[in-house]
C-alpha cells in the first residue's frame, strides 16, 4: 500500500510554501470557502417571501435549491481538472463573476423562470470555486499544518450552511433581496483576490491530468467521502421529522437539535484537523467515522425519553457526528489532494463530487424505512456506511503496515 495512505510526509513532488505569501493569503479561501454553501441555503428559509414576490408556491419556489445543486454537484466532477488546465487564477476569476453577475440576476429576476435560470448560474460558477480552493490551500501552507488548514476550511464550509438559513430568515424579516446583495458584494471583492496558479510543473497534456486521478488513493477518498456524507445526510433529514413525531419537540427544537451538527463541526474542525496532523490521518479517520456512526444510534435512544430529555441527548449525539464529521472530511480532502500531485484540484472536485452524491442517495436508502413506521430502525441503519467507512480505513491500515513491514 502506498505510503501516501499513512501519517503525512511531505510531498516529494511539491514546492515549499512561500512564508511570506503563503499563509497570509489564506482568508480569500477561506472567505470564498464560507460562500458557496452560505450562497447555495440562503433560499431555504425565506421560500415564503419567494413564492409571494414570484406569484408562485412552495413548490414551484423550492426549485430554487435543485437549480443550484445539481449543476453544481454535475460539474464538480470536471471542474477541477479543468481549473488546472486553464490555470487556478483565471478559473476562480472568471467563476466570481459569474456568481456576482447570476446573483444580480437573482436579485433583478422578473419571474421565478428568470430566477431559476440566475440560481442555476450560480451553482455552475461555485463548482468552479469550491475544489480549487481546496487545492490551493495543499501549496499554500506547510505539509505539517495541512490537516489543520483543511478542518478549518471544513468547519468554515460547515459555518456556510448552518448560518445561511438563519440569514435567510433575517433577511425575509425585512427584504430578502438583502441577502443577495451581500452576497453579489462578497463575489466582487474576491474576485479581486484569486488564489495562486499551481507551483507543481505541467503535465504535458491533459489526458495525463486525466490520467493522474486513476489512483488508489482517489478512490479510497471518493468511497470514504459518500459514506460519511451519507450517514451525516440521514442523520440531519431524520432526526428532523424523529424529533417531531417521536421525541415530541416542537419545530424550532428540531431545528435546532440539528443545527448542532453543523455548530459542532464549525467549532472543532480546526482542533479536528489538527489530530490528523498529529497522529495519523488513519488512525483518526478511524476513531471518526465511529463517532459518526455514534450519532444516529443516539437519537435513536430518545425515543421513550422526555422531550427535554430526548431534545438534549439527541443535539449531543449530533454534536458527536457534528465534530466527527468535520475530521472525516478534512481526512478525505488530504487524501485526495496528495492523491494527484499533478492535477490537485482534479482530485478535490471527484472526492467532492462523491460527497454530494451521499447526500443525493441518502433520502432514497432511508426515507422509505421512516415513512414505514420504523423511525428508530432507520436512525440505525443510517450508522452502517460510517461503520463501513472505519472498516475500510482499519483494512487499509492494516495492509498498509504489512507492505512496510
């Protein structure tokens, strides 16, 4: 087994981080990391307002949120490897604007079509944003601050989607229109600042860029990825109605109990990030997924409980995922980004391109076992792909260690 699978080592076939340049220029990947998701969930939690300014309804308003996702998730696959190919500075450039000028077209849409088409938009241009910061992060900070620097923009990505929905709110208490303007603002002040073009030297063609993702390493990362997002998926979208049906809590406290997933990973990724640095991305991605799986087999115990009760020990166990969530996803993106040295981005899109997936598959796998009538047994099968995920990485370690041995 390769000995990229292990703890970290510098990577043979990179340049070392300019001190002077490197870390410094951290915040406008950071700050475009935190727009993407924040840009994607700001609609969920003023579709009333939409449906009312479009003449429409729920239904036709909530569109809103596939028209981003699903070109966005389509060109993840690509995006990457492209970004690449015509270099990382132009690519995220050209992106911004077009998230600044498809947000401007949200915000002058005449009907829901015009808006739709603008939410569509936007989706192209984060998909072109999103997997090249992460690349650009891999040349920008030294191998052994990696993890750490990859759980912050994680727990930041995380940030982006739990605070959307609570600036969507705010902002359709008073003009909804608010919240696409901050984030038309924020497109045009980054793309000011893109991030560095790779240091790594130029394969000669692009079916070598294409070339360097068929690796172990890449595909160890896209199976971990879907796994995780798929346990972390079920968990949320169950424990929202379990928390209702079953626990007895009103709506507010559902929504809260699953915003500590989100809070959780925002607060620890760094700390998260860090333990892979320190002790071994396997080890840790291990004891992850475990706490993980840990998440869904805890809300599962309220039922019977007291709403109080159950409301505190369900938003614990989600805290747990929360957290454990945030070190599995840092550990996937490390794995992928020194998985291709020669197409960094490339292999950050495909390994996120499989976690969206996850969360595409999630509602399929589990929704009919709820809607059954079996909320407790459906909470538990959610933990077995995070189980999953532990047994492969104990496998990998375990063959790992006999190779070097």
């Amino acid at each position: 087994m390769p000995a990229a699978y292990s703890h970290p080592v510098a990577d043979p076939q990179r340049s070392a981080p300019d001190p002077d340049t490197g870390t410094q220029r951290l915040w406008p990947i950071f700050v475009g990391g935190f727009l993407g998701p924040f840009g994607g969930q700001v609609v969920t939690t003023m579709l009333p307002e939409l449906a009312a300014a479009f003449d429409s309804d729920l239904a036709g308003v909530s569109a809103a949120l596939t028209a981003y996702m699903v070109p966005f998730a389509l060109l993840m696959i690509v995006s990457g490897t492209i970004a690449e190919r015509i270099g990382r500075r132009r690519t995220v450039r050209l992106a911004y604007g077009l998230y600044a000028v498809s947000t401007l077209g949200c915000l002058l849409a005449p009907n829901l079509e015009v808006f739709l088409v603008a939410r569509a938009l936007q989706g192209t241009a984060n998909a072109f944003i999103t997997p090249v910061l992460a690349g650009a992060i891999t040349e920008a900070v030294p191998p052994a601050k990696l993890g750490r620097s990859i759980g912050l923009l994680g727990s930041i990505q995380a940030a982006g989607q739990a605070l959307a929905p609570l600036a969507g709110g705010a902002a359709a208490a008073w003009h909804w229109e608010s919240a696409f303007v901050v984030v038309m603002i924020s497109a045009i002040v980054l793309f000011f600042v893109p991030p560095p073009d790779s240091t790594m030297p130029a394969p000669a063609s692009s079916a070598e860029r294409w070339k360097a993702l068929l690796n172990r390493q890449l595909l160890l990362s896209a199976v971990l990825a879907m796994l995780s997002f798929i346990t972390g998926m079920a968990l949320m979208l169950l424990t929202a109605l379990f928390a209702r049906d079953t626990v007895g809590v009103n709506a507010t406290v559902a929504g809260l109990m699953v915003a500590s997933f989100g809070i959780a990973g925002l607060l620890g990724g760094r700390g998260a990030g860090s333990l892979l640095d320190r002790f071994g991305r396997l080890q840790i991605g291990i004891i992850g997924f475990l706490l993980l799986g840990c998440g869904p087999i805890i809300v599962s115990l309220t039922a019977g409980l007291s709403p109080v009760t159950g409301a505190i020990v369900g938003a614990c166990g989600l805290a747990l995922s929360g957290v454990s969530s945030t070190a599995v996803r840092a550990l996937t993106q490390m794995l992928a980004l020194t998985s291709a040295p020669a197409n960094r981005a490339g292999a950050s899109s495909i390994s996120q391109a499989a976690q969206f997936g996850g969360s595409a598959i999630a509602p399929f796998l589990f929704m009919p076992i709820y809607e059954a009538g079996h909320g407790v047994l459906a909470l538990q099968l959610a933990a077995v792909p995070a189980g999953l995920g532990a047994l492969i990485l104990i496998v990998v370690l375990s063959v790992g260690r006999r190779t070097r041995s």
